[in-house]
C-alpha cells in the first residue's frame, strides 16, 4: 500500500505571528518554521499501520517555500520512506483552489491507496483542503476523524459532531484527515535522521505539475492593521448595581 501523508509547515505557534503589512501575507519569517503538529500526528497514523504491515510504502508531500525541505527531512527521520516537495515562486499567496489543485496534480503524479491530512492547520485554519483534495481526486473523502483504522481495502474511522458520534467507511483509494484525538507522533531518533539523508526527495515546479496559475487563484490581504496594544480592563464595584453595570458595559461594547 501507498500512503501519502500531506505536511505543512507552518510559523510555531509557540510564537507571535503576524501579517506582513506591505505584502499582506503571514510574516513567515517572524517565527521559526515547524511541522504543522497535526501533520505530524497524521504521518504517525501511517507510521503505525507500516509497522504492522510490511511493505507499506509512505511518502511525504509537502507544498512551500525552500524552508520546506528541513521540515521533510524531520517526516523522513520519524519514518517516511520519501518526500516531494512542491517549490515554485508562483505559489505565493496561493489560495485553497490552487492549493488543494496542486495537492492533488501532485499526488497523482505520485500514486496512492490511501492520503491522510490534518483536519485544519494552525496557520490558515480553512478546513477545506482534504475534502478538496479528495473531489479533484474523484476518490471519497472521510475527514474530521477521531479513530482511523486501516485494512487493505478500506479506511474506517469515528466522526464526532454536535449531533454525535458515528462510524464511517471508505474503500481505498481515499482521502482522510484526521483530529488531535489521534496519538502523538513518535519522535526522529538518531538512526532515522541519519538515514533520511539517503532517502529519495524530489522537488517539483508547477511545470511539471502541468500547472499555471492565474491571478485569480490569489488571495492577497489589501490592508493590514496592527492590532492594538492591550489596555486595563474596566473594574465594577458592586454598590448594589454591579448587575446593572456590566450590562450596560457589555451593551456599550455591542457584546449582547
């Protein structure tokens, strides 16, 4: 079986982000670049039907700016046999059309049984990519799960939702994203970060994705503002109307 596994890496949300106010674009170089940790909890999900099933191969794809390629190699030491990369200048300030559009050019170009994602990512937080992905793939798409099992065939998972929880079913080949209710990753020892020096990683352009972008498929912030430092909350002295206060405070403020 192949599974492709989808990494993003994204500024660590350990630390401030902010938009760049000249290009209106996240300021990437604000904040260190890490592995999206949701995708890190989707490639262990393939790493762990590996171990239990021989000649499972998983390949990492990423799309990204050249830091891109460190936040791959750490995919190939936890244990992916070998990562693309999608790098191209006229993916900057893609948005989830395009995205999901060379996601996709990129795993056929691939091949695969199986694909798992993140449900959102900390950066963009849009949601859409894997159901996206899965469309422009024609394969089902079974996303937001709790549980994943996989068999040879299909992919079965839970799905929680207001309305409840209950189990879905896809044959393979299929998309799925997965929630943090699935288990941590296991951490890139020294003998699978030595090793992922010598595992295959190719880098594509949209060419040879067969690819090109329009300006429409563009989404360019027109104008930033910084938000506003933080001022002294209001404090209500109950004198007998503290009640009163706090709602006209919130009525001021148009919070009711």
């Amino acid at each position: 079986m192949k599974i492709v596994v989808l990494i993003k890496e994204v500024p660590d949300t350990w630390g401030d982000r902010r938009l760049n106010s000249e290009t209106g674009l996240l300021d990437r170089a604000g904040a260190e670049p890490v592995v999206d940790e949701i995708n890190e909890r989707a490639l262990e999900v393939a790493l762990t039907y590996a171990d239990a099933q021989t000649g499972t191969e998983i390949v990492a794809l990423a799309i990204g700016p050249a830091s891109v390629p460190t936040s791959l190699r750490k995919a190939l030491g936890m244990g992916a046999d070998s990562a693309v990369h999608v790098l191209d200048d006229a993916l900057v300030g893609a948005d989830i059309t395009l995205t999901a559009q060379v996601i996709a050019a990129a795993i056929k170009r691939i091949g695969f049984d199986l694909v798992i994602a993140g449900n959102v990512s900390t950066d963009g937080g849009g949601s859409a990519i894997p159901s996206m992905v899965a469309e422009l793939l024609g394969v089902p798409g079974a996303t937001y799960l709790n549980a994943v099992e996989i068999t040879v065939d299909a992919v079965t998972g839970r799905r929680e939702t207001e309305a409840g929880s209950f189990g879905v079913k896809a044959a393979l080949p299929a998309v799925i994203s997965i929630t943090e209710a699935l288990p941590d990753a296991r951490f890139p020892n020294f003998k699978g970060i030595m090793a992922a020096k010598k595992k295959p990683f190719e880098t594509l352009s949209l060419g040879d994705l067969d690819i090109t972008p329009t300006e429409e498929s563009r989404s360019i912030v027109l104008n930033v503002t910084q938000r506003p430092a933080r001022t002294a909350g209001t404090v209500i002295t109950d004198e007998g109307d503290a009640g009163q206060q706090l709602a006209d405070f919130l009525a001021k403020n148009q919070l009711i």
